[in-house]
C-alpha cells in the first residue's frame, strides 16, 4: 500500500492539469510545489496598483462555442471550463518593422490573412497563396500523424507531411516567397517557439500558425493566474492534494523502478507513479541518481541544448492604452530580416533594433486588467542565459537597469511617449526566471526546438517505470502544448493503472 497512487513534482501547466485529470478520476494524486502559487510561469505578481501577468501574450486552442478547439474540450475534462472567461483578441498580431516604421496587422483567421497580405504584396499574390495551402495541409497532417497516430500514415497518404515537415521553415518560405518582409511577417511567430525560421521545423511553424488562425488567440479574465487557481482548485474539490513550497528533493528508486518521493524537508512520500514537470535536467541530474538513468535518456540529454529565456519589463502606465499608442493586443517588433543576426542577439547581453522584441497590453481585450485609467504592458526581448551568467554578481542590478533602458529605447521607435507614463516597472532577466521557475538557463521553453529535437521526437514516457515527463520538456513549448501534455501523460498512467 503506498501513500499516493501519484506524486506530480511542479504545479505548471503540465504537473497541474495531469493531477487535476487524475483526481476527477478518483486517482489519489499529490502536488509538490516549490513555489507558494500554483501555475510555474502562469502565475502573477504585484507591484503597487498592478497585478502583473508574468507570461501569457496569447494562447490557442480554445476555439469559441460554436467552434470549440481541444482546449475547451480538456478544460470541460478536467472540470474547470465553468471557472474560465475567455478573452478573445481582435488579431492575430501587429508585425512592427523597425528599419520602415513599417506596421502590418494580421487578422486571426487564414482566408483574411492570406488576402490581406496579396493586397500588400501584389508581386507575391501566387506565393502567398500556395505557401498558406501548404501550411495549411502541413498542419491537418501532423495533427493527424503525430498526435492521432494514424496507423495507416505512409509517404503516399501523406506526401506534404513527408517532404516538408524536417524543413526549415525559412527553407519553406524561401521556396514560395521572395520579399524578406513578408518572409519576417509570415514568421513572426517563431518567437513563441524559440528560434528563428532557419533553425525551426516547418511543422512547428505551421502548426501554431494555423491552430491560432482556428481558434483565435485569447487571454483570461485575471490572467493566467486564473487558470492555474482553478486548475489548483478542483485537484483539491476532488480529494488531490497539493504542498506548497515544498520541492521534491529526491525520486525513490528500487529495482530500476520509482517507489515515490523525497521533500526537501525529508518526507519519504511513497507512489508507484511521479510525474515530473520540473526539467528533465533537474529530473535526471539532481531528482535521480546517475546509476537509475537510462544511457539511452543521457544521450538524449548530451545532444540537446536548453532554449532561450527573456529580459522583460513588466510595465504599469498611469493611461490608457491609446494614450501610449497601443492599437493592438500583441506587438511582434522586427529590426532586421537576417535570421543569423537575430540569433546572435539573442546570445548577447545588449539590446538593440536587431532583436526579436514583443509587447503586449491586454487592457485593449480587457479594460479591467489594471486600475481604472491606467493599463498594463510586457515588453520582452528573446535572450539565452548564457551572458547573464557571466555578469559579475555586483554588476548585476546596473547590467539590469542598462538594458531595460535600451529595451525601452528600442520600444520608443513605435511608442515615443511611452516612458513619460509609466507608474511601475519590474525587470527580468533569465537569471529571474532561474530563480523563480528553477529551470536550467530560466527558460521556460525545455530545449532548443532545432529540427532534430521538434515534437516528433519527444516522448514523454521515461522508459523508467513509473516514471512520466509532463509539460514543455515532454513535447512543444507554450500553454495549449504544456496543458495537453499533462493530461496524455494522465491517460498513459490510468492505461498503467487499470492494467
Ligand atoms: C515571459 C513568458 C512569456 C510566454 N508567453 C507565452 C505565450 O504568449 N503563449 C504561450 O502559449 N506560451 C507562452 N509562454 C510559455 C509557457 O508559459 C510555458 O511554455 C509553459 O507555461 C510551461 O509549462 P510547464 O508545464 O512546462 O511548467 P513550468 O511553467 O516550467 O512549471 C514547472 C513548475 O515545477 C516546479 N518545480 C520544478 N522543480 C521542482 C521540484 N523539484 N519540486 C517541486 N516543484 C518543482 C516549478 O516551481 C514550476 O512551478 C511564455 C512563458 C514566459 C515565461
């Protein structure tokens, strides 16, 4: 008789929705949490009059009522569709080009984009129609490969899928379309994914492209706290168990086979069945030790790299949006179309017009996200750790204050008065998200997506018995990925439970 058929190690969006699936199913679950709120990245924070969202610009999957998408499906699973409000944006994003102060608006939805941009790039009317068809078709056929498993999956049914889905997303868009603008538009959406097009799969692309055309970019009314509370919420309505600050310090193991877990504070909790959402790193290198780990699971360790993490300025205006001149929710800002460029920005401590960069102000969805007369903003710019661990420690807060100064400087291309209004700003960088996430670099994205290591290659079973990956090192980054990957590595161990 164990303690807890299972122990899910983080409370992020993969640890909270496998327990919360394994709990209304009547399966004795216990949540372990470092931190002392539920949600990982999707939480907030306060700072003066403002209660900041630390992470969600957009997620897919939702879809509306007349046209659900898997979300509302797995939400009405797991018991909290009922507690959600869904906050639906007008577009898809704003691509901001700086070198032109150049702005385009994509609308969400597949047939308008595809015309929108023919008006705006006659020369291209063909390419743009024959690349959308294809990623259209790309993305129905990994849905239907990769994640339905279609037994009868074969080069013949699928010749798209076959051809097209280890290229390079900018090997794609070099084949139908020749403008470098419209290239950067039709991409702008690897900064959700991690890295450039020409080191991203076209799937990958693909993939989020269309699902957020479908389902329509959206937020929640209190931000993606809200989401995590209640996720927290009906794992303890039906009987699951949740410890806050409380890290797993060990995973028990006999006979190559998990007998449960240590705390920090040394409560042997036994289990059958961990899921861990912490990182595969910390999984394998500090929950385990060497001898319990799969040489197969090491090699896949050696070979993959850790995906980048942010600088971010979390910022509270004293106005409205409008008065700073924001007119869309999500503000992608592109400096230059040289995709090895942007990449070693991202590898480098300064900031300039050449990064990838992003804000977004949810009071244009949501008047309510902040006090009355004022509104909320991040600003983000893609970074690895890497420099940041070479600043030394009493360089830290001034390396910290120079590059929200050129972050904001950067901004002002697009948003001139911007400074003038803001009441509070909170920075971080990725030695923030490593502190505050746990994870290796701060990312909050697992590893590197590159081409060899995208979804197709991911599994989320551990080959160690009893043992489970859920969330953003189990497959795709992002809250619809993370949150379905949790509830598939539910369904596998009830499979496990019921055999
Ligand atoms: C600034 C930012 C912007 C983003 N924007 C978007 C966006 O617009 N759209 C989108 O879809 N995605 C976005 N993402 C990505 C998305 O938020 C993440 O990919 C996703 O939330 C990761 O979920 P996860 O399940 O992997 O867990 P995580 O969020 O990484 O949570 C893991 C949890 O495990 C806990 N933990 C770790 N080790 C232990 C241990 N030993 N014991 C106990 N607890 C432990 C951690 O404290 C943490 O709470 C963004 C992320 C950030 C940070």
């Amino acid at each position: 008789m164990t303690d807890y058929d299972v122990i899910v190690i983080g409370a992020g969006n993969g640890g909270l929705t496998s327990a919360a699936y394994l709990a209304k199913r009547g399966v004795k679950v216990l949540v372990l949490e470092r931190h002392n709120i539920p949600g990982g990245s999707a939480t907030s924070f306060c700072r003066g009059r403002f209660e900041f969202e630390v992470s969600l610009h957009q997620i897919c999957g939702i879809g509306t009522e007349a046209a659900p998408g898997p979300l509302r499906n797995l939400f009405e699973r797991i018991g909290v569709l009922d507690k959600l409000e869904f906050l639906q944006m007008d577009d898809l994003y704003n691509f901001l080009y700086l070198p032109e102060k150049r702005s385009i608006t994509l609308p969400p939805d597949i047939g308008e984009v595809t015309s929108q941009l023919q008006g705006l790039f006659p020369a291209e009317k063909e390419g743009i129609r024959a690349y959308m068809d294809l990623l259209s078709k790309v993305a129905y056929d990994v849905i239907s490969v990769q994640y339905l498993g279609d037994p009868e999956a074969s080069r013949e049914k699928y010749p798209d899928y076959f051809k097209y889905t280890l290229k390079s997303s900018q090997e794609v868009l070099d084949c139908f379309i020749k403008d470098p603008i419209l290239k950067s538009v039709l991409s702008a959406y690897w900064g959700y994914l991690g890295l450039p097009p020409d080191r991203l799969s076209f799937s990958d692309l693909a993939l989020l492209f269309r699902a957020y055309c479908d389902f329509k970019p959206q937020h929640f009314k209190g931000g993606s706290q809200a989401l995590s509370n209640a996720i927290a919420d009906t794992i303890l309505e039906n009987g699951g168990s949740i410890r806050y600050n409380c890290a797993a310090k060990k995973i028990i193991m006999k006979n190559g086979a998990v007998q449960g877990v240590i705390t920090e504070t040394g409560d042997e909790i036994t289990s059958r069945f961990v899921v861990s959402n912490s990182s595969k790193i910390s999984t394998y290198h500090e929950l385990m030790d060497p001898e319990d780990v799969p040489e197969f699971i090491k090699a896949e360790l050696r070979q993959t790299t850790i995906a980048m993490s942010s600088f971010i300025l979390y910022l509270g205006f004293n106005a409205e949006p409008e008065e700073i001149g924001f007119k869309e929710t999500t503000n992608f800002m592109v400096g230059t179309t040289d995709n090895e460029l942007a990449y070693k920005q991202m590898k480098t401590l300064d900031i300039n017009k050449n990064d990838f960069s992003a804000i977004s102000c949810y009071n244009l969805i949501d008047p309510g996200f902040s006090p009355p007369g004022t509104c909320q903003a991040m600003a983000l710019t893609t970074k690895y750790a890497d420099p940041w661990l070479k600043v030394p420690p009493a360089q830290y807060t001034d390396t910290k204050y120079q590059c929200a100064d050129s972050l904001l400087s950067v901004m002002e291309n697009f948003f001139p008065d911007m400074r003038k209004y803001i009441e509070e700003i909170e920075i971080a960088t990725p030695i923030t998200f490593m502190r505050f996430l746990g994870t290796p670099g701060g990312t909050f994205y697992g590893f590197d997506g590159n081409i060899k290591d995208s979804e197709l290659f991911l599994p989320n079973n551990s080959g160690i018995p009893g043992l489970y990956n859920a969330g953003c090192w189990a497959g795709m980054p992002g809250f619809q990925p993370t949150l379905e990957s949790g509830v598939r590595t539910a369904r596998s161990i009830i499979k496990e439970l019921n055999a």
